[in-house]
C-alpha cells in the first residue's frame, strides 16, 4: 500500500472518530480460483468483481494472482453483496453472499465466450493537419448518383449553379483524383459523372499550394479536394441511355474512368436535348496556379473572346438548366494523366463541344435616368450554335525540389448565334459570327540553387478573333439611313492579340519567418481592331461602305517591372505583401497617322495580413491598389455596333482606373460540433480618367461615348455565410446573407448623375434524412433589388424563391422525388406568383446497380417565368418562356 | 508534415539504415487474441488553443502480455512481417517505410496485467532502449455509468505523472487492460482523458481474433535504462538526430539545394514536430 492510499485511510480513520458514529464494518473477502476441469489448476489474472444487489455499479474488485488467489475488502453496511468472478474463456460466477468476510474456492467451466465487438463509425469528418475527411457515407442519402450530389451537402462546402466547387466561401484551386490533378480544373466531367457509390472520401486540403516546392514558402488561402475511391486501381464511371417526349428527347452518356498506378484516364462522350446543361461540364473551373497567375483577365479572354458585336442578350435565368434551356448538344472528352520516369507527369486534355441552344424570352427593360423613365419590350428569340474544340497538352514535374511544367492549349471555335427580335411590331433580324483560334503556351521552371528558388516563367499566346455582327433593319440601330434603299447593316471585325510574358524571380527564405520573392518581368503585347461597316440592299448584293464604322486600332504595350514580394509567417501571424513597381508604355496608333502614347510608372502595393485564433478560426484583411487599363474596344473614333441598339464610340484618352479595394474576412470551422461560418466584406474605390456617357433614344437605343473626366465609384460587397451539420439528425442546416452596393457617376442625355445600385439576398437552406423513407431539403431566397438615380429612388423589385425537396423510399429499391419551386416576384407593374414541380420516379434493380428512371418536368406545365436583373444602365423583367412539360426515361448504370 | 519534407529523403535514407540495413529480425511475442484501436486526440502544445490532432493507437491483446503503439507503427511492422523484411532486398525495405504511415508516438508499450508490470521501448537509431515500471492501476472506482461505443461502462480515476486521469472502463470485456500504461480495471478501459482533455483516447474498434496470429516485436536485444535517462536520450535524438548518426560513425553528406549542410545544420533546420505538451508532465 503506498503512502498516498495509508493517507486515504488515516483521514477516513478520523472522520468516523469525529462523526461519533457506528464504524462500518470491513468485510474481508480471500479466496482461490481455479479451472473446474479435474486438474483444477489455479487462474491466475481472474477479475472477481463486489457490486450491491440491482446495482451495476462495482464497489470493489481484485485480479487473481499468479497462484489464482485474491483477497479483498469492502466497506459497506449492507446485508448482502453480489460477487462476479470472471476470466476469458470461461463462463462468469456469480453469487449473491451475506456481508461478512469469508473465504472462497471458485471453479471456474471454461466456455467459449464470445465478446460483443464493436466498430465504431468513424466520425463523418476528420481532420488531420491541414486535411479535412469527409465520409461519404456519412452525408449520402439513397437518391444520390453521382458525386455532386454529395459534394453539395459537405458542410462548409458549397457548389455554385455553374459546378464550382466552394470551399467555406472561396473556390478551390485543385480538384485531385487519387492525389492526380487529372482533369486540370474541367472536375465537373468527374463530378457529374464518378458514381458515388465508387467513392469513400472526400478530402478538403486547406490551405494547399499545389506546387511543391514552394509549400512552407509560400502560403495559399484556397483548398483543394481530394476525391478518395473505394478502390484506388479500378475502372469505373457511369453510363446513361434514355428518351422522352415532347418533343422527341434523348440523352446518352458514357465516362469510364480508368485508374491504374501509372495512368488515370478519363473519357466521356455525352449528348442531350434534355435541357442538362452537358457543355459546363468543359469549363475550366479552377484558377491558375500562383506561379501562372500573371495576367489572369489576359488569359480568360482566351476562353470567351471578346464579342465586339452581339445579338441581343437575354439573361440566364437563376435555376437548374432543366427547366428552362432548350439545347441540343454533344460533348466529349479525352483525358489522359500518365506518370513518367523521373517524377514527370503527361497529362493530354482534348474536349469537343457542339452545342445548340435557343432561348425565348419577352423584356421590360427600364432605363434609369433622373428625368425621364424610358422603357421599352422587347421579345427575343435567339438560336445559338456553340462548336468548339480544345486540346491541352501538359508536362510537369511537381517535386519538392524541382517544379517544370509546360502547357500548350490549342483552342478553335465556330460560333454563329441568331436573334429574332419583335420590337413594338418592328420585326428585327440580328445574326453574328464568330470564328477563330488560339494557341497558348504556358511554362514554368523553378529550381533550387543554394538556398535559393529560382523561378523563370514564359507565356506567349496568339488569338485570332474575327466576327461580323448583321443586323437588319439597319436604321433600328440609330445610325441614319436611309431605309428606303438599304436594308441591313453589317459589321466585320478582325482582331488579333499577341502576348509574350516573361519573369524571372528567386524566393528564398530569410531566418524562420520570413520569404522573400523578388521578380522580374517584362511584357509585350501586340494587339489590333480592325472594324468596318456597310449596307446591304435588301438583295444583300449591293453594299455601301459606312466610313463611320472604320476603326484600325493597332496597340501596343511594353510593361516592364519589378515586384519585391515578403512573407511572414511566425506561430499564428502570416502576411504577405507586394510591391510591384511598373512602367507601362503605351504605343496606339489610329488611322490617319494619329497616335496616342502613355507612359505610366506605377507602384501598385498589396498587403494581406492573416491570424488564426485558433485551430479553427482564422481572420484575414487586405488591401491592394492596381491600375486596370481600356481595352482596344473602349477606344475608338469611328462606331462600333455592340448590339443591335447600341453604338459605341469612345474617342477618349486611354482609360486608366486606378482601383483602391480593401477585404476583411473571417472563417470558422469546429469539426467536431459541424460548424462552419464565414464572412467577408469588401470595399472598393475607383479613380477613373474617364466618364462613361450615354444617350438615350426614345426606342431603348444607346450611343455609348466617353469623356476625359476624372471620376469615382464605389463598390461594396458583403457575404456571410453559418452552416451546421447535426450528425444526430443527419441534417445540415445553413443561413446567408449577401449584399453588394455600386455608386458610378455617369452622364445620360447630357446629364450628369449618380447612379446607387443595391441588391440583397438573404437565404436560408435546410436539409436532412428525417426518417428512413424520407429526405427533406428546403431553400428559402430573396434577392432584392434598389436602385436609384441621385436622390430619386426608383421604384424596388423583390423575388422570392421557395424550393421544397422530398426524397421519399417506400421500398428500398424505389426512390420517389418532388421538387417544387414557388416564386413571387414584385416588381413596378408585375406582381406574380409562379409554381413548379417535377417528378421523379426511380427503380434499382437488385444487386445489378442500374437505375430505371422516369422523370416528369414541369408538372403544372408552367409555361413561362419571370425574373429580374440589373445593370449600371438599366433594370429589367424577363419573362422567359420555359421548357413544356417533359417525360423522360433513363437507365444508368455505373460500372 | 508540410515543412519538413525537405529533409524527408535524409530522413528516410536514415530509417532505412536502421530499419532495413540494420536486417531487423521479428518474433512472435505472444498469440493474439483480440485488437483494440483507439482514436487519440491530443494538444501537441499547450500554448495554443485548440490545435488538436489525432491519431490512431493499437492495443494487441495476447493470451499473457499485451502490446500498446500507434497504429503507424504496428502497419510499419506488419508490412515487415508479412513481407520478411530480413530476405528482402534494400530497395523494397525503402519502399515500405517510405509508404507506411508517420506517427509521432514510437513507443511501444508491452503489458503484462498479471504482474501488473510493463516494459516501454523505443528505437533509437540502432538501439533499442527500454525501461521497466508498474502497471497505472491505482483507481478510485466511482458509481457513474455511461454507454460509450455501445459498452455500458462505469467510472473511475486516478493520478499519473502530473495529469488526473478518468477512465470508463466496461465489463462487458472482462479484459483489465486499456491505452497507454494503463489497466488493472475490471474490464477494459473505453475512454481515458486527462482532466484538461490534453489527451483523449477513445475505443473505436474491438475485435476478436479467430485465425491463429501472433503478436510481433523486433527480435533484438533491449538495453534497459532509467526512465529519466530513457526520456533524456529521447530527447537527444529528436533535438540532435543527424549528430548522433555522426557520432554512431555514419558520415553522410547532407545536401539542402545543392548546398553541404553539417550536421548540426541540419539539426537546426529539422523543424520536427516535437510534442511540448508531453502526456507525462516533468516534475515540478
């Protein structure tokens, strides 16, 4: 007995003295267990346990020792005591004794016991270091096939209607399969596609620099996913086959998805009329890697290319594609990922897309000006053809003390896109033509030399964008013409880009704490505009040239720079900051030998400073100024046709805005209790040179022109996000709130005005597994719009958007879904309430995995909807008209 | 893990030299009879709030003794083991270390609950040092009951190097063994946590072994010390790892970048993720 249990003792000894009270009795137990067999050799390590009778609770215990014998003692004025002696591999005694000490001989029977196992479910998110696991199975419900329907409802992780994957508010920057960036950002081909059954884990990596040699140096504020199979070296994927009506549907898809220790390769071929938007499934979701993202704007061009001149536009509206587009498309995809000799990766990314699409829609579209309110409708009908091929070719090295990497993309396109348009009975043909290719070339190298980084970077890019724009009547674009003998007025455009960047840079860290970056960069970039205009009699043979629409814009710039960059990170503290310092030289030569030359040294200074409270909460703010430049197409002296009723002609100085932004935000996440919240503000400041000024016709046609006038505008942007999973209840709950603020002077009809555009929208979402057969998800929505012209608030619309979810499995193989949706909207004269819903019908056939689904769309055959959106000119109501109500059969199978 | 991999070749080469090059031979130590895993969440440093991580310990339960370490540790020798490391060439021993998970507990606890006694071990570059103590298994049983994974277990505490303990312990596994040193209950232990929640470890698997297997250590010979100077030379290896394979007469070169390092360099840049927040706390 040591000291600290003598200590115990004597104290008790002196409490029963001074209480004066009956001493309870000590019952001393002893005794001998042994195995009941006839040899009866003594137990040694047997548990023998005291409780009182109809308690569980044990008051004593003791283990034999190596001769199987045990003494104990307990103290306690009860009658009788229960005593349990137990050993593995033989059954437990058990008797119930009076309370007096006594001794014991226990013959134990062996038997065969078996002990109650258990596995407990690991928990469904996990976090280690930087890594947060998500157990799939934790957050799948039985109607989920692929693996954007589990994504989703990840807490802390939200999906953008266009696939974007968010991680608490930010979007991720790698999207890995087993560790392997196959698809390099194009994920939703795997998203949409990878059925979830074949996946284990999702893993969110915060704060990942994808390359290797720079992690520890520099620091990375997005995270990447990590998509974990079931089994690492499979063939996998999905495959779909159905039809429908009406009209005639189809929709067919086939990705396999092939993963062995050397090689990942993903194909997919896939076409519709269904309405599913298949064509996102190309987009490149993701932004390019730090040490790529010089001239990131420069490089998005490349995907969209500039339109000079476009049909009339009508805006998206803000739900699932399968309600409203009417599209007719094909998609395939190759992609290849092959692991080399020497830590070199081969990756090959070809994709095709042919893509037909029609929108209807009739527009209300108001003019905001402080003396007159114009407005005008319009019924739009647009029949787009999108054709476009991509192939990408990357070679890499990604170790931690080596990073190559050199990616050429080749991109061709073939666009036309017609618009019918009724305007007050005027019928209006609008027809535009794009056409063009691209090569980029993308490379990188980063070596280690001492202690140094060292960083060389190429990017040299080509971009041939002609276009045409037909727009006919042509006297409804404003230009005067004389209708009577000319028809149509057409628009050919020629553009050409040539960029050719290139930096050297060496990081090298100083003591523990600090990375410094300096760089070296300089950038050429050739650009032209060549624009004409003319009419067409309504043979389409004669023409006459209008010199007005004669543009020959030929640009070129020189920016030559060096940015110190400096890191910091000690315990909790990490800032970075940047100071570029540049000198932009401007060459811009217009017809007639006029040029215009600048020549700007700026400093455009950005600091980020970042803290974690604690493992689970962090804060960051930020502050940057940048310069943004005009485009060749803000810069013109003849008319440039935008759409059918807007000219553009901006005989300015080169625009120069010189933008001032501050963020803050803040992120927290407790794995443990599920919960995720986020919030960011930012503020931003716009110097601009130059004033954009409108006129206005009576018919909704506007001159856009410009002014040498320094101004300022403003922008604000808030979003707040809190998210909870309830693991209990199976159910994630979330709330939000986003808003954002503009304030843009602006002259309209020669007025000068301040235009203050504002729209919120709070929204709330819950879903969850309520019962065995039964899956709830509902989201509330309300975007709010206000806009007012100086002080004169016009008048506000608000839309309410209710969408109701059930999944309900009265058996286990069948699944039964309703969604439906209820909007109300108000809106100056429109006050309407619309209602939809959509069945689903799904069948599992036992142990083979393929679905049978039957899908009824739009239920109430709800023929149109209508919605709001706003621009810095601008509000309108747009009534789209939807697709009829459809019925449709599917069967998929993943394999 | 993201700072050091800098070092993580040098590193390897050196697990390597004392893992493979050093022909570690196994033996059964005992038949297994049940597997226990624990999840353990712990508070590396004490000074920052909240910045918990997690791992997982094994607890192998044989007929006399049993074996306590974390479960990196136990894969990294069951790949040894069914691959016999010792006919195996260089190049493969690499490839197994280099896959089998880190852990940043490497002791190895072996129990023997009828003694009430239990040695700790660890490596040490080539040697394997070791020391004797008893059995934490002075408890105050206490009347609280509670369900923990799915086990009705009861209370109880006690006093180890520094830290109050609580212990949940069941009889529905009439085994008196648990995580760490602890046992000597009358059933297992399913949850122990320190009173500060410094440390947590929690049952999260228990299984019966019905196929004949055994429990494997290194077979090789243990050089019992001191506790204290087991921790002190503990210590000396994660602060000075690369002069003591200086010193065992191993001269590597050390190249960060192409730049010779010394070895004390390297030591100054090893930024290993050395635990401050010990489960035994030093004597105040």
């Amino acid at each position: 007995m040591n000291l600290r249990s003598s200590f115990r003792l004597l104290i008790l000894g002196l409490f029963c003295i001074l209480c004066q009270r009956k001493a309870v009795a000590q019952t001393v137990l002893t005794g001998i267990v042994s195995d009941s067999a006839a040899v009866q050799t003594p137990l040694p390590g047997s548990t023998i346990t005291i409780q009182l009778p109809e308690n569980p609770a044990i008051i004593a215990f003791s283990t034999t020792s190596k001769e199987g014998k045990f003494r104990l003692s307990v103290q306690n004025s009860v009658d009788s005591l229960l005593i349990k002696v137990s050993q593995l591999g033989y059954e437990t005694y058990q008797k119930k004794i009076p309370n007096r000490s006594q001794d014991f001989t226990i013959l134990l029977r062996e038997q065969a016991i078996a002990l109650k196992e258990v596995v407990v479910i690991p928990d469904p998110i996990r976090k280690d270091g930087d890594t947060l696991s998500y157990q799939v199975g934790a957050f799948k419900t039985a109607a989920d096939r692929t693996l954007s329907d589990v994504i989703k409802r990840l807490p802390g992780v939200s999906v953008e209607p266009g696939g974007r994957i968010m991680y608490q508010g930010k979007a991720i920057n790698t999207y890995y399969i087993e560790g392997l960036d196959l698809l390099g950002g194009r994920y939703n081909l795997a998203n949409e596609n990878l059925p979830v059954g074949a996946v284990t884990e999702v893993q969110v990596i915060e704060n990942h620099q994808p390359i290797r040699i720079l992690d520890s140096l520099v620091a990375s504020e997005s995270a990447a996913i990590n998509i974990k199979l079931k089994n690492a070296l499979a063939t996998t994927g999905s495959a779909r086959i159905g039809g429908g009506a009406s009209p005639m549907l189809w929709d067919v898809s086939a990705t396999p998805l092939l993963l062995t220790r050397k090689l990942q390769m993903l194909v997919s071929y896939q076409t519709t009329n269904s309405g599913n938007d298949i064509s996102r499934q190309l987009q490149v979701l993701t932004q390019d890697e730090p040490l790529h993202q010089a001239d990131q704007s420069q490089k998005r061009q490349f995907q969209t290319p500039t339109k000079i001149g476009a049909v009339l536009p009508i805006p998206t509206p803000p739900f699932s594609s399968l309600r409203w587009l009417r599209n007719s498309a094909h998609v395939a995809s190759v992609n290849l990922l092959r692991k080399l000799p020497g830590n070199f990766e081969l990756r090959l990314n070809i994709s095709y897309l042919n893509d037909w699409q029609q929108k209807f829609s009739q527009q209300r579209t108001t003019f905001l000006t402080a003396s007159e309110t114009i407005s005008i409708e319009e019924q739009n009908r647009i029949r787009a053809h999108t054709h476009s091929a991509v192939t990408e070719f990357l070679v890499r090295k990604n170790e931690a003390q080596k990073y190559f990497t050199n990616r050429l993309i080749i991109r061709g396109r073939w666009n036309s896109e017609q618009g019918r348009l009724q305007l007050s009975n005027t019928p209006i043909f609008q027809q535009q033509q794009q056409r063009g290719w691209s090569l980029e070339n993308d490379y990188a190298n980063t070596w280690r030399m001492g202690r140094q980084l060292f960083t060389h970077q190429s990017y040299t890019s080509f971009l041939r964008n002609p276009q045409s724009l037909w727009v006919e009547p042509a006297h409804v674009t404003g230009f005067a013409v004389d209708s009577s003998r000319w028809r149509s007025l057409v628009q050919d455009v020629q553009m050409i880009t040539f960029t050719s960047s290139n930096s050297l840079s060496f990081t090298k860290k100083y003591g523990q704490f600090y990375t410094l970056t300096p760089t070296l960069d300089a950038t050429i970039q050739y650009q032209t505009l060549g624009s004409e205009g003319f009419l067409q009699d309504s043979m389409r043979q004669m023409n006459q040239a209008l010199p007005d629409f004669f543009n020959d814009i030929r640009w070129f710039l020189t920016k030559i720079g060096g940015r110190m960059m400096v890191e910091y990170r000690k315990n909790n503290w990490r800032w970075t900051a940047t100071l570029p310092l540049t000198n932009y030289q401007f060459s811009i030569r217009f017809p007639e030998n006029q040029e215009q030359s600048v020549n700007r040294l700026s400093l455009e200074p950005a600091l980020n400073l970042s803290y974690n409270f604690s493992s689970n909460w962090q804060m960051s703010t930020s502050a940057r100024r940048s310069l943004r430049f005009g485009q060749t197409e803000d810069l013109q002296q003849g008319f440039l046709l935008r759409n059918y009723r807007t000219l553009q002609r901006r005989d300015t100085p080169l625009p120069v805005s010189d933008l001032i932004a501050l963020t803050w935000s803040t992120r927290y996440r407790n794995v443990l209790t599920g919960l995720f919240a986020n919030a960011l503000v930012l503020e931003q400041l716009s110097t601009n040179n130059v004033l954009l000024t409108n006129e206005l016709g009576n018919s909704g046609v506007i001159v856009r022109t410009a002014l040498a006038y320094r101004n300022v505008s403003r922008f604000r942007w808030l979003q707040t996000q809190i998210g909870k999973h309830i693991a209990a209840l199976k159910t994630q709950v979330s709330a939000g709130y986003e808003q954002n603020w503009l304030m843009v002077p602006q002259r309209i009809n020669e007025v000068d005005q301040t235009l203050y555009s504002q729209a919120a929208s709070p929204f709330f979402k819950a879903s969850g597994t309520l019962t065995k057969w039964l899956d709830l998800e509902y989201t509330f929505k309300t975007n709010l719009i206000r806009n007012s012209v100086n002080t004169i608030a016009l008048e506000r619309g608000v839309q309410y958007q209710n969408t109701l979810r059930a999944g309900i499995y009265p058996v286990k193989q069948l699944y039964m879904g309703i969604v439906t949706d209820f909007y109300q909207n108000k809106l100056l004269a429109y006050q309407n309430r619309q209602h939809f819903s959509d069945v689903n019908i799904r069948y599992t056939l036992p142990n083979r995995k393929i679905d049978i689904a039957a899908s009824l769309n739009n239920v109430f055959n709800t023929k149109e909807l209508v919605y709001l959106s706003a621009n810095a000119l601008s509000y309108s109501a747009t009534i789209f008209s939807l697709r009829p109500r459809q019925f449709l059969v599917n069967v998929s199978f993943p394999f | 893990m993201k700072k050091c991999h800098l070092f993580t070749a040098v590193l390897l080469l050196i697990k390597f030299l004392q893992n493979a090059a050093l022909a570690q031979h196994y033996e059964a130590v005992d038949a297994l009879r049940y597997k226990v895993m624990y999840q353990l969440t712990y508070l590396p440093d004490s000074g920052t709030k909240e910045l918990t991580q997690q791992e997982y310990m094994t607890l192998q339960i044989g007929r006399d003794i049993s074996v306590f370490q974390s479960y990196a540790g136990y894969v990294k020798d069951s790949l040894f083991v069914a691959r016999k490391v010792w006919t195996m060439d260089s190049f493969n021993a690499l490839e197994i270390i280099k896959k089998a998970p880190k852990s940043k507990f490497n002791y190895v606890i072996r129990k023997d609950i009828s003694e009430r006694n239990l040695t700790v071990e660890s490596q040490i570059l080539k040697d394997r040092i070791a020391y004797k103590e008893a059995l934490v298994s002075d408890w105050v049983l206490l009347p609280d009951t509670l369900t923990v994974a799915g086990y009705l277990c009861q209370k109880a505490t006690t006093t180890y190097e520094g830290r109050d303990y609580v212990a949940w312990f069941t009889t529905e596994l009439p085994i008196a063994d648990g995580p760490y040193k602890f046992g000597g209950l009358p059933g297992l232990i399913v949850r122990l946590y320190d009173s500060r929640r410094h440390y947590t470890f929690s049952l999260v698997e228990f299984r019966a072994i019905k196929t004949n297997q055994a429990i494997y250590l290194p077979q090789e010979k243990r050089t019992y010390v001191a506790k204290s100077k087991f921790y002190s030379l503990k210590k000396e290896a994660d602060d000075s790892f690369h002069q003591m394979v200086q010193r065992m007469g191993i001269n590597l070169t050390y190249t960060v970048g192409g730049v010779e390092q010394s070895a004390q360099e390297m030591d100054r840049l090893r930024e290993d993720k050395v635990i401050t927040n010990p489960m035994e706390l030093p004597k105040k």
